[in-house]
C-alpha cells in the first residue's frame, strides 16, 4: 500500500 502514500505525497507537493 505504498502507492498510495506516494499519491498523498504528490498531492501535497502540488498544492505547495
């Protein structure tokens, strides 16, 4: 289930 940390990840970097 990493991949979904790596899409929570990405998400954040595009809000910032």
């Amino acid at each position: 289930m990493v991949h979904i940390f790596v899409q929570l990840l990405f998400i954040w970097v595009s809000l910032f």
